[in-house]
C-alpha cells in the first residue's frame, strides 16, 4: 500500500472517474419524454448512455496526465483503460440488443438509405468501437505493426465517439430539456478540448523542445545504449525506475513515439540514458541512428522504483532481457548517492537470460558490486557448460537460496516478461513477502 498521501490521492481519482460516468446518467430523470416503454426501455437507456460516459472517458485516461497517474502508475492506468473498453463496450452492445429484441420500431429500418441518420450513426459507432477492441486485443496475433495501430485506433476510435454523440443528441428521448442538451454537449466539448490538448497541445510543445541524439552504443544481447541531450539550459528531472516516451526521425505530431525505460542515473540531468532491444520494427532501427539526431522526449512517467520505499530495509530486483533497464537506473543512482553503502542496505539483484555471451550489461554489473553492497546471482535457460550459478527460471527454489531470513522486511522491484513476472510474484508471496512489498513494473501494456 502506498503511503496516506497516495492513498487520498488515488480514492479522489477514482471518486472523480465514478462522478464523470455517473452524472450523465441525470438526464434520465423524468420530463416530458413519451411514457409507457416499460423497463426495458428504461435499462436499455441508462445502459447507453452509462456505456458513451465511460468510453469518453478512456480518451482522459490515455492523455498522460501524471498528476491523474502518478497514484496508481501509468502502465495500471493503461491496462485499465483496455479491460474498461471491453466493459463498455459489453454495455453498449446489451444497449442495442435490448432494443432490437423489445423495441425493434425504435431503431428504424436497417438500411441506411431509409433510416434515420441518427439511428445509422449509433449503429456505425458500435461497430467502430467493436473493430477499436478488436484491433487492440489481436494487435500481435494480426501482425499489425505498433504505429499503423496506434493511427487507426486514434482515428477509429475519435470517429466512433463523435457518431454516437450525434447518436445521443439527436436521437434521444431522454434529452427533452435544454439543460440535459446542454450537459451532453458539455461533455462532447470536454472530450474535444482532450482530443486537441493530446493531439495538438503536447506534440507542439514536444517540437519546441528538440533533444539530440549524443551517443548510440551497442550492447549484448542485441541490446543498444541511447543517450540523449536536451537543449542548452533544460534538465530533466526523474525518479530512477522511469521512463520516456520517444520519438525519433518523425515530428511529434505523427503519432510515431514509443515508450522506453530510462537505464541512467537519476543523479544526472544533463543527459538521459535508455536501453533499447530489437524486438520490433522500429527497436531494430536504433542501431542506425547517428549521433546528433534530432529526438523529442516527453518525461517522465511511471511510479515504478525505489524513490518511494527509501525507508526500505533493503531491496530485491529482479529483471529479465532488458527489463534490466529502469533496475540499473536504481543501481546507478544509488551508487551516485552512496545511500546503498552509507546505510548499510543489502542489494540482491536476480538477473534471468537465455545465454551467458547475451546478459547485457553483465560487466557494468560487475562493476558495481564493488560500489555497492549487491549480490547478482545470474539465472540462465541454456547455461554453458561448466556453469556452476542458477539455471532454468527465477523460481521461489532459486529466491530462497540466496535471500535472508527476513526477506519479509525487503522492497522488491520486478521487471521482466510478464511470464517472467507473474513466477516471481507467486514464488516471492509463498515466501513470505507481503504484496505491499512486491512492486512490479509491467513489461508489455502498449
């Protein structure tokens, strides 16, 4: 649990999400509206508009607004935002059903050439915002790249709302009076200015602001080192175990960015540092990028690291591939800081990879060991021969071996696949670590 100040924080958020889907549901309210339609109009009614208020909702929780985030982490937030987008889009679509099986003559003829425009664009938007769902959940299995989605689904997904919006105005019966007009249309202005602030605002501000690439290097595992530079006279401050959200070799405005964990120390702000794998299309571009690039970074995001528990008795860190990144943050900040070795705070580092020649990072590793008092114990799936540390994976068996007898007192930062992550949650809770001391940064959520 978070501490007194995050708690509030976090149940005024939540208070705030419940008032913006609840209080269009005051346009229910009776009026002057035709009588007689029974229950099922009714439930069928509130289900559509509860359903419209919560999908306008999902463009607030994806416009990045760390005060909004900052309590629950915004990778919790996105993950939110897609499981609710599945609810609601249940909702609407029990909306329609309920009317097509008891109101049939309500939603006019099928054709769109004979049916009220209204009743077309309320149609068209439940199929936009079911493709929206679709899309996003077979993403991976369909081969679509991250951009093309991330474009279709900001297209798809602006146009589906602002048809069920002339859907509602238009069509609603409820809307018999110019105050409830009004509290629609407030909202569809509100969503607007959101849709403008994301995808005007911030890319405007990003481009005044041009960062430069300083130095690319190549480390193992197919893993490349970025380091960039803001402009003369800008710094940016973070918190070890951030992240960045990056654009390269395209303007802001191209919807092109990816999100990367920052690898350098917080104690420097005069360049930032991130590790970056080829997994995809655009990480095995990185390797081309040349020194003096122009990049645009917006930072920084994430709750995920060790500033928040500096009270901590000590810490356990689990990485695996380059989930090591936001955890060599950690371990290069404290070496700066010298708290790890002037409070006398052990360090376990539990490294998982496939092959030796590919852990990345592993001679840095070593280095700090000697700076601080870490213990890295390397978990390997193909151990060379000869190898005497742990093999297979990061297991409750492997956990217990080397941590302490009150490993119940320790933080613990994981960050891996999320195979990866779920193991070590379940093997750290069997050893009894409370979940409150489990912080995990979740390693695919876009």
């Amino acid at each position: 649990m978070g501490t007194p100040a995050t708690v509030r924080s976090a149940a005024a958020w939540l208070t705030l999400y419940v008032a913006a889907v609840a209080v269009p549901l005051f346009a229910l309210l009776p009026g002057v509206r035709e009588r007689g339609h029974g229950f099922a109009w009714d439930f069928a009614m509130a289900l559509g508009y509860a359903g419209l208020a919560m999908l306008g909702v999902q463009f607030a929780l994806t416009a990045r607004f760390r005060r909004a985030t900052a309590p629950f982490g915004i990778d919790i937030v996105y993950y939110f935002h897609r499981f609710l987008a599945i609810f609601a889009l249940a909702i609407v679509a029990v909306h329609y059903a309920i009317l097509r099986s008891w109101h049939p003559a309500a939603l006019g003829d099928a054709d769109p050439r004979f049916a009220p425009a209204a009743m077309t664009a309320g149609r068209a938007a439940l199929a936009l915002f079911a493709l929206v769902v679709l899309l996003s959940l077979a993403r991976r299995s369909l081969g679509f790249g991250y951009e093309g989605w991330r474009r279709t689904h900001a297209l798809a997904a602006t146009t589906a709302f602002a048809l069920a919006l002339w859907h509602v105005l238009a069509a609603g019966r409820y809307l018999d009076a110019a105050w409830k007009q009004a509290l629609w249309l407030a909202y569809g202005l509100f969503w607007l200015a959101l849709i403008v602030h994301v995808r005007l605002v911030r890319p405007w501000r990003l481009a005044r602001v041009p960062w430069r690439v300083a130095d690319v290097r190549a480390e193992r595992g197919r893993v490349w080192t970025l380091a960039l530079e803001p402009p003369p006279g800008v710094r940016l401050r973070f918190a070890p175990g951030q992240f960045v959200w990056l654009t390269l070799r395209a303007s802001p405005f191209a919807m092109r960015e990816h999100p990367f964990s920052i690898a350098s120390s917080a104690a420097r702000s005069d360049r930032v540092e991130l590790a970056i794998k080829e997994l995809g299309d655009f990480t095995s571009t990185i390797g081309g990028v040349k020194p003096g690039e122009v990049a645009y970074v917006d930072a920084p995001y994430g709750t995920f690291g060790i500033d928040r528990r500096s009270s901590a008795a000590g810490y356990v860190f689990v990485a695996g591939g380059v989930g090591i990144a936001p955890i060599l943050s950690m371990l290069r900040t404290l070496a700066d800081r010298s708290e790890a070795a002037s409070h006398g705070r052990p360090l376990w580092l539990f490294y998982g990879n496939r092959v030796w020649e590919r852990v990345a990072f592993r001679e840095e590793l070593d280095r700090l060991t000697g700076v601080l008092p870490l213990r890295v114990v390397h978990v390997l799936l193909e151990p060379p021969p000869g190898w005497t540390g742990e093999s297979g994976y990061v297991t409750r068996e492997v956990l217990d071996r080397h941590l302490p007898a009150g490993r119940a007192q320790l933080e613990c930062c994981v960050c891996g696949p999320t195979p990866m992550t779920r193991l070590v949650e379940r093997a750290l809770a069997d050893l009894g670590v409370p979940a409150a001391r489990v912080h995990s940064e979740i390693f695919d959520w876009v």
